[in-house]
C-alpha cells in the first residue's frame, strides 16, 4: 500500500478534499438532507461550527448565514479558530454541531449550559448525529451515548424540530432557549 493510499484511503474518513470518503457521510449528503432543509428557518446571522475540522460546511452555512465562525480543538486556518465552546466568549445566532457534540464533549450538559450563554435569545442549536448516538430511544443506555431529550429538558432549551436524514444516518435535532 502505497502512502497516498494510507492517507487519503480507505482507511481514512477524508479524501484530499476534505470531504468524507463514504458516500453517506459526504459534504454533498448532508448540505442536501440537512442544511439545505433547515437553513431558511434555523440558519442566521452568525454561525458557530463547532469541531468545524476543515471547514467543509462553511459555504453551505453562509447561505443561510451572514457569518461564519469556525471552531476547533486540533486545528486553526483561515476560515476558523482553534478553542473550543468553553473558551469562545462572542454572541452566537446559531451553533452548529455536526458530529462535534458526541465526538468532543463528553460533559454534554455543561456543553449546553455553555451554549446557552453564547447563544443569542432567538438564537438555535443544530445538533446533527448518527442516529446510534442519542439513547433516547434506547431502553439500556449506551456508554458515552446521551439522550438529548433529558439533556434539553435539564438545560433549559426545548427541541423545536427533529427528523431523521433522508439515508437514515443522522438525526436532527434543533434547540431553543426557553425563555
């Protein structure tokens, strides 16, 4: 196997681009199944990406929104910053995590306490994960899964809309603060 192969291969989740290697998971599946779907209504203003990596969702985000602020622990570029939720200290209009709130905060209602006090009065949060991942529906919880419904509930938000991606992936959930 050759290096390329090794980096950009099958056993890595990104191609050269950025974007993911399994169809499913693609930049394409998600702007067209998710984003482009709740943009109109959720998506506004100023967009947090939170565990942003590469920044493959910034053009599709500011479609929707005036601006784009990526976010993430490992890497900083021009399109992003490195931090996380808990070191960021702007007002946000929309917090977008994909993938992000399972893979890099396992306080997870600290992280929604945090939210909550960047997060403008109006503002949302979009939460976007594999469904496997939120043990609502699961009678024996899982280790290192959440039930984001609990969670909503115990941090004062709301879930104001959920569905499953059209492939059946990802679930979507979006919160508001209750006020």
């Amino acid at each position: 196997m050759s290096e390329s192969e090794l980096i950009l291969g099958r056993f890595q989740p990104y191609n050269e681009n950025g974007d993911a290697t399994d169809e499913i998971y693609s930049t394409k599946s998600i702007v067209e199944e998710i984003i482009n779907i709740i943009g109109n209504e959720f998506i506004k203003g100023t967009v947090l990406d939170v565990g942003c990596g590469n920044c493959r969702f910034r053009k599709h985000l500011l479609k929707y929104a005036e601006t784009y602020i990526g976010l993430d622990k490992y890497l900083e570029n021009k399109d992003s910053i490195k931090g996380d939720i808990f070191s960021f200290n702007s007002k946000i209009n929309t917090i977008w995590f994909m993938g992000s709130f399972f893979l890099h905060y396992p306080d997870y209602e600290k992280t929604l306490n945090r939210a909550s006090e960047i997060l403008e009065r109006d503002g949302s949060i979009i939460i976007c994960d594999e469904i496997r991942r939120d043990n609502t529906e699961y009678k024996i919880p899982q280790p290192g899964y959440y039930d984001l419904n609990t969670l909503a509930e115990t941090t004062n938000f709301k879930i104001v809309n959920t569905f499953i991606q059209e492939n059946g992936i990802h679930f979507v959930k979006i919160l508001k603060i209750i006020n």
